[in-house]
C-alpha cells in the first residue's frame, strides 16, 4: 500500500520519476519538479520487463543501481525524505500509484532508447487519460536530435561535420547547472521507506568497483597522450557514470571543454551515437549502411567461444575479454581491438559481439555501444573503411609495449598453457577483405 506512506493521501503531489538520472544535483527534471508549489514524491522503479532479460543473477549493473539508489536515500535521510522504489512494470507501478495517492503531475527526464520510448508512451497515455500532466526534459545528453541539424532539416551521419555544428549551436544554457539539490526540501516529508534488497529483486550482492564520481584536472590534461594505453589510469571511467546518471553530463562537459578538448570530442561522440538512435531506430538490429546486411558471416560458434572465454592465442585480445568477465569494463581501446578481430578476423556476425558487450559491459549504452560495434565491422555511420583491420600484434606493440596490460590478464603467456592462434592473421584479413568486396561489390584494395 502507498496511501500510508503519504501524512494525508488527499493531498495533491508531483511526482518525480528517477530513471537513468540517479543523483540529487544538477538533475534537469527533478529541479524542475520542486519548483512546483506540491510536495514531491519521488520514485524509482525496478523494471521487470528489463530485469527478466538478464540472465546473471550477480548482474553488476542491478548491484550498481540498487548501491546508486542507497547513497540517495543516505542523502535524503537526514532531511526527513525517502525515496520511493518499486520492483513491478512501470505501467502496473502506476496505475497502483494514481490508485492510492492524489497525483497531481508526473515529471521526468527523458530516455531515447527504443523500449523507454514505448514505455514512456503507454504511461503517457494513463496519465492523459486521467487528466494528469506528464512533463519530461532534457537531462542524459546535452543537445537532443532535432538540435543539430544540417541546413536543409535533414541529419549528419558523419562524426566530424556533427561535431562541428554541435559546437556552433551549444548554447551557454545547455550547459546549465540545474540546483534541484537546493530545493529537496520541497520534497514529501515521510518515515524512511526501504529500499527492496538485491535478493527480494531475485539477484546477489557482487563485487561491482564504482569508479569516484569526480575527473582530476590532471588526468583531463593528460588525457590525449595516455588514453589509449590499457595499463595507464588515463581514461576517466565517466562511461558508467553517464549510463546511469550518476553524475551530470553538463558538468563534465564544462570541466572538459576547460581542460581537456580531446576529451570533450569523446564526450560529443557519446551525443553523436545517442543521436543516430534517435534519427535511425532500424540500427538497433541491422547495419545503418544496408548493404552490409548482405554479408553472410561465418558465425563459427567454437570460434565465438574462444572470443568470449579470452582463449584466441592472440594476447591483447585475451586480455581485453578477460578483463571484460573479471570486472564487467574493458579498456576503449581493446573494446575497438577486440571488436575488430571478432568481425574482421573471424568474420563473425557483429551483432554475436555486440550482445555479448551487453551483457556484461557495466557501462552498456545501447547508443554507444552500437555504435562502436558498427563502427569496427564497417557497416555504421562514420564507420572504419571495410578494408580498416587491426593487427592484434601491432595494436599490442603500440599500445602496451612493455606488456604489462597483457601480463596481468594473461599470466601463462609464454607457457604451454597458453593456447596457439585460432587463426593467421594474415590470412584472415585477405579473407575478410575478399568477403567484403564479394559482397559489397567492390575490389579488394
């Protein structure tokens, strides 16, 4: 029941819906939820319509959620409020809500992945018909797909020019601080209310690392030179952040376009990606260049398995997969490594490597990471030239000369326990070349 939970349920409350936006600060929807003139209630919900799709009960992204929603409760505490957290289908979850408590208006930030879009429309519905304002905004990218536009109205789908009009129509207002942390006293004052446990939720407590919330001035100024090196500490480790809220993207991006403009184009990279789902759906399950689609892979699943497992012979490979299954992250640059060997080497199915990514990736995006998998098979917007195919030693020799990324994932290196090369490399390029110019109708360079 939810209508003891409120002093007087006929008292009329907004509320704020908290989705991928998990934070107190700077949150673009929730500020503007407590500049209402009601008390607002807010709430989260565990998905069971997402839950039900993962297959790992020691899932490390639930773990960094339910951790996520914790430290907002411990924030809010002191102050008399409580989070309000759910396990049900969103749809459900508020017809309970608008049942047992006097809904005055719904805000929420908005989420532009397929399923959020479907969601969002069917409670969008219930809240119309019941005569109830449903207010979303702008929060989990800076600039949304109908702001950066070429002149004729029509989308960019190459990086570069993107960029460059990305940059021209920013806005010193899009980059706003949004001070929701200042105003939570406006929130429902109520007895502390628990949040459901990983195992009520049907999962286990893991052993999820939480990068700090916070990008050092150093590393930024840094980060152009070191970024690609596995075994240097020069990534920000924001991705995960970002997927889930955590921290503010406007604020990063101010902190970048300050220090670090290289990382700022990253950060523009991530809203390209995001941007390209918004204008082109259909990427979700097929190439943005249709006529990759033609490409029959080879789909070898005992080779697919040697990929997942790390076992492939080549080491900057392993390392990167088993990096990926230890601690659920992986390096971007082994991410481009290890994509390109899977679709280019073996000639496997991108979107085999693409769902596997999902799966275990903690900071899985599915703008990004779509992306990134389309980008290295060649079949995406801005995508590397299909003749593009990474050389695992070379990529090894470049960007970590001394070993010492491969040492820590790979320690039988140089024993017999190490297995040989599944494949020549030099023989699977000319192959993935011949397969691709077969297909695309074009000669091999």
């Amino acid at each position: 029941m939810i209508n003891h939970l409120i002093p007087n349920s006929d008292q009329p409350v907004v509320v704020f819906w908290f989705r991928r936006d998990l934070r107190l600060h700077d949150n673009t929807g929730l500020f503007h939820a407590l500049q209402q003139p009601l008390p607002v209630l807010p709430v989260f919900i565990f998905d069971v319509n997402i839950l039900e799709d993962l297959n790992d009960r020691r899932d490390r992204r639930v773990d960094f959620i339910h951790r996520a929603l914790q430290d907002m409760q411990r924030q809010l505490l002191p102050l008399k409020k409580s989070l309000l957290v759910f396990h049900g289908r969103p749809l459900e979850v508020f017809r309970q809500l608008l049942q047992q408590a006097n809904v005055a208006a719904v805000f929420t930030n908005r989420d532009y992945e397929p399923y959020a879009l479907q969601r969002d429309a069917a409670v969008g519905r219930l809240l119309q018909e019941q005569g109830i304002a449903w207010h979303t905004f702008k929060d989990h990218i800076i600039l949304e797909a109908n702001e950066v536009l070429k002149d004729d109205g029509s989308p960019y789908v190459v990086y570069t020019p993107y960029s460059k009009k990305w940059k021209e129509v920013v806005r010193e207002q899009d980059l706003r601080h949004f001070p929701s942390e200042k105003y939570l006293s406006r929130l429902l004052t109520t007895e502390p209310l628990p949040i459901p446990s990983l195992k009520e939720l049907g999962f286990e407590p893991t052993d999820v690392q939480v990068p700090p919330k916070q990008v050092s001035k150093e590393l930024l100024r840094n980060y152009a030179r070191v970024r690609d090196i596995p075994a240097a500490q020069g990534t920000s480790r924001m991705s995960v952040h970002l997927r889930f809220g955590t921290v503010s993207i406007r604020e990063l991006m101010r902190q970048a376009q300050q220090e670090s403009p290289k990382y700022a184009n990253e950060l523009i990279w991530r809203e390209f990606y995001s941007y390209i789902l918004q204008h082109f759906p259909r990427v979700v399950t097929s190439s943005f260049r249709e006529e990759y689609d033609r490409i029959v892979w080879r789909n070898q699943p005992e080779e697919f398995a040697a990929w997942c497992e790390g076992r492939t012979g080549f080491p900057i490979v392993d390392a990167g997969m088993r990096e990926l299954n230890a601690t659920s992250y992986m390096h971007n640059r082994v991410r481009m490594i290890t994509a390109s060997f899977l679709t280019k080497d073996l000639l496997i199915d991108w979107r085999w490597g693409e769902a596997y990514f999902a799966a275990r990736l903690l900071d899985f995006e599915l703008a990004s990471n779509n992306g990134g998998w389309q980008w290295a098979a060649s079949c995406g917007v801005d995508g590397a030239p299909y003749f593009r195919i990474f050389n695992p030693s070379e990529q090894q020799r470049r960007f970590d000369p001394q070993g010492a990324y491969v040492r820590q994932w790979v320690p039988e290196l140089g024993t017999d326990k190490y297995p040989p090369p599944i494949v020549d490399h030099h023989a699977a390029r000319q192959r993935a070349l011949d397969t691709y110019a077969r297909y695309l109708g074009r000669l091999t360079p």
